[in-house]
C-alpha cells in the first residue's frame, strides 16, 4: 500500500466568529500533502494562507470538514495530543523570525531539544551540525539583535528543523527580507527539502518564491483554484 499523505484536508472550512459578521477564511479546502514534498501556497493578503497552515500545525482547528497529519485526524485530539504532535513533528518557521531576544543565537536553535530534555551531549552535536549546514558556525554567541536579517532568518530555519520535524511550514518567510537574503533561506529550504527529505509547505504572495516548489496551490477568498 502507499504510504498515506502526510497531511489531507478534506472539504475544510474555517469561519472566524466576528462581530459585525462571521470571517469565512477557508471555504471547502480539500488538499493533500505528501511525503517529502516542497509544496507553496500562493495567494494576496488575507485570502486564508496562514489560517490553513495553523490548521495543518494543529495550532488553529477547523470549523468543519476534516484535517488529518499522518494517520491522526486533528479535529478529535485533545490540545496536549495537539501540543506534542507540534513539538515532535513540525516546525515551523514566521515571517518575523521570532528569535527569543535575551538568548543567543545558539540558545534559541537548542531551545526546542532543551524545552524536550534532551542530553547536554546531543545538544551540542545536534546543533553544531545544523548552524553549520546553515553557515551559522561564526554568528552562534550572537544576540539577535547583532543579526541580519537574513541570519536571523536562517537562525529561525535552524530552530525548526532542529528536532527533524516531518514537516516544516513557512509562513512568508522572506517577506521581512531584501531578495538576496530571501533567496538564500528559498534555497535552504530546497535544500532541506532535497537533501533532508523534509516535507515542507511555503506559504508566500510571491511567484518568484514559489518557483521554488515542486507544487503550487493558489488560494483566493479561502478557496483554492484549480
Ligand atoms: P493570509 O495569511 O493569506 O494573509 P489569513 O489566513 O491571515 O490570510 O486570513 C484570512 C482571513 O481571515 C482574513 O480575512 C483575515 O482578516 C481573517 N482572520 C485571520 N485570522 C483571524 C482571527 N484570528 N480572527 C478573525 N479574523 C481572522
Ligand atoms: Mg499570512
């Protein structure tokens, strides 16, 4: 039998409950992503990317329809079910980098393995491993704010993938960033893809960005177009 996808959305809405009148920011989606995948989602502002990864993360839940990561359907986990599928499984990657600002680049690239009590010994392995393939090796007793941004970008890809996580979710992830910086951390993200066999799920507005995918999905109005 194939292996199942690593995340399917079936017939998936999502209505944000507001007054004057409900948000419907995902209508109908139905979608799978597989194993070892580079897939982008590619829409303007506001037409429902971010919203349709916190659901594949299991950070948002659907109004209706079902989500499912791997063979688990999200919609009846409970949150701590939630919490560690999140924390084993996917990392994931903001626009504004999210650096932790009173640790070191080092420190906020171990946090997860620190956060899940991994061995001292592990740690340091694990972590120089992943700076360097990032080249990162020179900047790791940095603060963030001695970073660029492009460094404080590819500290923030480090960070996710540091667990291995099956799947890595970039939400415009160079939309902070000039087009040298953002091609590069394009670039890592094929690489992990490539090399890692890394699932990974780009959301962007930009077509240059999503040139890099194997995959487009254009979204609009929470709908995705065929
Ligand atoms: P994108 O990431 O493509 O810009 P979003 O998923 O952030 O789109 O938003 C989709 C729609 O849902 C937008 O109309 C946005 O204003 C709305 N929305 C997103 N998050 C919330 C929220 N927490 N509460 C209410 N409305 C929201
Ligand atoms: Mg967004």
């Amino acid at each position: 039998m194939a292996a199942p996808p690593m995340v399917r959305l079936k017939q998936v809405s999502k209505i944000y409950h507001k007054r004057p009148q409900p948000i419907p920011a995902l209508q109908g989606v139905t979608l799978e992503i597989h194993r070892a995948e580079f897939v982008a989602v590619v829409g303007p502002s506001g037409c429902g990317k971010s919203t349709l990864l916190h659901l594949m993360a299991g950070i948002d839940r659907s109004t209706s329809g079902e989500v499912w990561f791997e063979d688990h359907l999200l919609s009846t986990m409970r949150e701590t079910g939630l919490t560690r599928l999140r924390r084993e499984k996917v990392g994931i990657v903001y626009q504004l980098y999210n650096l932790l600002p009173h640790l070191t680049l080092w420190e906020n690239v171990a946090l997860p393995l620190l956060l899940a009590g991994s061995p001292a010994d592990d740690i340091r392995t694990r972590v120089a491993e992943v700076v360097k393939a990032l080249d990162l090796t020179e900047r790791t007793d940095h603060w963030p704010h001695q970073l660029s941004g492009g460094e404080m970008q590819r500290a923030a890809v480090a960070r996710a993938v540091i667990t291995r996580p099956s799947l890595i979710l970039a939400d415009e992830p160079t939309g902070n960033l000039d087009s040298k910086a953002g091609e590069a951390v394009l670039r890592l993200l094929r690489t992990l893809n490539q090399e890692g066999g890394f699932t990974v799920v780009l959301a962007t507005h930009s077509q240059e960005a999503a040139a890099f995918a194997d995959r487009v999905l254009r979204l609009r109005d929470g709908r995705i177009l065929e």
